[in-house]
C-alpha cells in the first residue's frame, strides 16, 4: 500500500456570506458557504493514497447493449475511450471494467474483485476491452449493484464509478432503478454520461445526483475519449471520501434548505442524517483540490432590536479512518443581529443574491422545457425568456449560448425570446443536462 503524506492530505477552509442584519421581527438568514479544499492532488504516475491512508477504487460501466451498434461508432468510441481512462489510472488504484446490458457483467479483472493499477493490469484491461460487442437491452441498476459489489471487495477509501449509456433503461421499473440508487447512495460516487441523442436526460443527471457526481451528454462518439480522460484525471484527484457539511443549530432555529449552488445546483436538504442533538449532515461526496459553494437558509426565533444570536454553525466532518468519531475539518458560523438601521437589514448580499438567481435559472430552464414538450408555447416562452434574462444578468455565458440554441433571443435584458420552429434534439438535452451548472460570483 501506498505512503502517505501530509503533503497529500486536502486541507480545508470554510467562509460565510451572509448580511446578518435584520429587522424588527424579522427571522429569515440566509448564507453561502464556500468550503475549499486545496493541498490534495497527485500527479504523474505515483500511487494515489488518500486521507484515509488507503488507496481509490474505480469501476467503469460501459454501455453494451444492442443499440450502441447503431452507429457503430458508439460502441468503438466507447472501447476507445475506456482505454483511454484506464491509461489515465494512476499506480495503485483499484479498478474494474463491467458490461451492461440488461445483466451486469465483469470484464476486467473477472474474479470477483478488483486489479491493481501498474502497467501489466492496464494493458491486460485494454485488451480484455476487444471482447467488448453489442447486444441485449438496459437495466442500469444491475450496473450499479455490480459496482458497489466490486468496489466493497477491496475497501478503498476514494470509491468511484463512470457510467456510460446511450438508452432508456427500459429492462427494468423506474422503482428498480430507484431501488438500486438508494442501495447505493453513500457508497460510491458516479460520473454519468449519455452518448448520442436516444437516452433520457432524467434518468441519467438523477443516477449522478443521487451518487453526487457529475453528468453530461456526449453527442458525438468521437468525443468520449476525452471526456472520458477527463472524467477520470478528475476522479484521480480525489483525496478525502464521505465528507458531510454538518449544521447545528441553536434551540429554536429551523432549517429552510441547505443547497450546493456552484458548480452546480444540487439540492441537499432532503438527505440530511441525524448528528446528534441540533446536529445534522448533509452528504458532500468525495474532494481533491476544488472550491464549492452552498446556500443554507435557516429560520431563527424573533428578537428585539440590539440583540444577536448565533444561527448555525457549519463543520466540515471526514470519517476517521480507524473507526473513531468523525473528525472536523473546518467551520464557519452564521449570525443573526437585530437592528432598526433600514439600509443594513435590507442590503441583499451579492453572493446570496447570485445564487439565487443562479437556482431560479436552473429551475426555469427545466421548467421551459418541460413546458416546450408538452405543447405550452406561451408557458415555454415565459419560462425560457426568464432563464435568458437570468443567465444574462449573472454572466453565465455558458448557459446563455445554450438557450440561444433553443429561442431566439430579442432583448436579453427584459427577457423577451420567440421559441424556435426547429431545434436539433442534441441541442435541447444538452440544455437540459447542463441546465445546473453555474458560475461562481464575482468577489
């Protein structure tokens, strides 16, 4: 097993955001949370180790059903750029390969297991991945199941999965599915892709929600390669597993939402465990060298003007990885202060002010969408000019251009679009795959 050193472990920073000024009576507090990891990365080919003191673990489900035959390219992009993320392994991580179908099958190693990361195994998976054919029909959650299985056997610290699917998942119920996501949620972290145009954009950005990772669309086959190299460099980076954002909060305080809001709008609130008295966490997944940000609204007691209390404290917990309590990494503490000063309990903070948007954006876009499939032209026109408008006012370009794929835009400003007659269907489900991704606010 691999050394490791304090170089390598990620060490974290909590800031807060908030204007905790409010007025008389007044009992909604608002925060955004930016927690940074810096310190943690690896690079070149030397052993990737952890905060644990073990070593990552990756499985990698490709799609092989029948359709990944039509075109051909499907099925070649996909051992191509396999190839290409075992190449990206550094030394010492475990891995797998599985085939999906409407069964889950090991293709690398095939023991049961998983191999070991040096230049013999990678060549050895590689190879095993000409025997890689299309036929049989989708049943992701068996996928998953596979995986987790795979991943349990060496106890790696990091656990990872990359899911490639070009359908639906129409082998098995929606409840199957879902069965499965819970089996796994906490166990391993997943990257979903959809290549091609013929697979649903929900069923794969809610297999990376509810496995905190990260989904995307590769239209083009030719693509998978580096997106798949990236995905993979990324997944390499990680240093610290399980990390939860765990709030406390005073007697008497309720806790509206806790959201990540950058990179992408994820929405924690639901998946909160109990953490002892006032105490709860919210899963984070695994971190490498990054910095996200979340928005936790609380709701506090009223008090008189000059008083102040403390609404929330925020830690950041890692298991310890002999067994012990969980460890803090960090914490930041979010205020409340009554005052009768009218411009200090009004003042928006800017960074509040931009997630919010950013969160509205996210929603109406889908929103738009769904309205656009289901034949509500006026409904779709509304929803999507409210997202140009949005994307406009907080300079998240990215999205803009997207939504100019999809309405014609008049005045950016005033949010005022025309529906186009045609949209290539690439077009609209990278839209919505992408629709959560944001960009961070300008300090």
């Amino acid at each position: 097993m691999a050394n490791f050193s304090k170089s390598t472990v990620p060490q974290f920073s909590v800031d807060v955001y908030q204007n905790e000024f409010l007025p008389e009576g007044g009992r909604d507090v608002s925060a955004i949370i930016t927690v940074t990891s810096t310190g943690g990365g690896t690079t070149g080919r030397q052993p990737l180790a952890t905060a644990g003191g073990g070593t990552a673990g990756v499985v990698i489900m490709v799609d092989c059903s029948g359709s990944m035959d039509f075109p051909a390219t499907k099925m070649r992009g996909a051992r191509e750029a396999t190839a290409a993320a075992v190449d990206t392994l550094r030394d010492g991580t475990a891995f797998a390969v599985v085939a999906g179908t409407h069964v889950a099958k090991e293709v690398y190693p095939g023991n049961g297991g998983l191999a070991v990361a040096d230049a013999r195994t990678r060549a050895e998976a590689k190879e095993s991945l000409r025997r890689l054919s299309a036929g049989g029909g989708t049943a992701i959650g068996s996928w998953l199941r596979l995986a987790d299985r795979l991943l349990s056997t060496a106890g790696p610290a990091i656990r990872h999965g990359i899911l490639l699917t070009d359908g639906r998942n129409e082998h098995e119920t929606p409840e199957e599915l879902r069965a499965a996501l819970d089996a796994c949620a906490g166990r391993f972290t997943c990257d979903a892709r959809g290549v091609g145009t013929d697979w649903e954009v929900k069923e794969v950005t809610g297999i990376a929600s509810a496995l905190l990772g990260s989904a995307d669309i590769v239209a083009d086959p030719a693509a998978l390669t580096a997106d798949f190299t990236a995905m993979m460099e990324h997944a390499m980076g990680k240093g610290v597993a399980d990390v939860s954002l765990r709030l406390w909060t005073p007697v008497g305080v309720e806790i509206a939402y806790v959201k990540q809001v950058a990179p992408t709008v994820e929405d924690l609130t639901g998946r909160r465990t109990e953490a002892g008295p006032r105490a709860g966490d919210y899963p984070t997944g695994s971190w490498g060298d990054e910095s996200r940000d979340y928005h936790v609204s609380v709701r506090v007691p009223q008090a008189a003007i000059g008083q102040e209390m403390l609404a929330a404290r925020v830690s950041l917990i890692a298991p310890d990885p002999l067994g012990g309590d969980p460890k803090p990494l960090s914490q930041g503490l979010v205020r409340a202060v009554w005052t009768d000063d009218l411009a200090m309990s009004t003042s928006i903070n800017p960074q509040v002010a931009h997630y919010t948007g950013q969160a509205e954006l996210a929603d109406v876009i889908q929103q738009g969408l769904d309205a656009r499939k289901s034949g509500d032209h006026d409904g779709a026109t509304a929803k999507l000019g409210r997202a140009v408008q949005l994307a406009a006012a907080s300079g998240n370009a990215d999205t803009a251009k997207l939504l100019s794929k999809v309405v014609d835009v008049v005045d950016a400003a005033t949010g005022t679009v025309r529906l186009k007659a045609k949209v290539a269907e690439a077009d609209e489900m990278t839209l919505e795959t992408r629709s959560t991704k944001t960009v961070r606010v300008k300090r």
